[in-house]
C-alpha cells in the first residue's frame, strides 16, 4: 500500500481481538494478529503486556524485527 508512517491502536482493540470479536485466544495471539495486521504501536499506556508479547514473539520466531 505504500504507507510509511506509524499504525497506533485504539483504546484496548487488540484485546478486543480476545474479549469482543473472538478472533484471538489469548492476548499474546491478539498481539501477534494486530502486528500481522500491521499495526505499530499499542495505545494502553497503563499496560506493557503488548511489549511483552512482543518481544516473546520475536524470540519465538514468529515476528521479525524488520518491518514488512
């Protein structure tokens, strides 16, 4: 699509993916899902579970740390 800038969630939409549209199983499969769907950035300032997951997914093998 050619967007280059930065992708930020709404309030609690990729725990939404879990708890309201059921598309994820669990918080860290909505974090993959979100990153997948191109998102940048979690908007939950109170809440640093998204860069956990994160970071458990790179390790993983499941995310890259190169941007596609």
């Amino acid at each position: 699509m050619g967007f280059e800038g930065v992708a930020i969630t709404d309030w609690e939409d990729i725990n939404s993916l879990v708890t309201g549209h059921k598309v994820a199983t669990s918080e860290k499969e909505a974090v993959y899902l979100a990153i997948q769907a191109g998102i940048d950035m979690s908007m939950v300032p109170y809440n640093a579970n998204f860069c956990q997951h994160l970071v458990e997914l790179v390790k993983e093998g499941r995310i890259t740390k190169k941007k596609n």
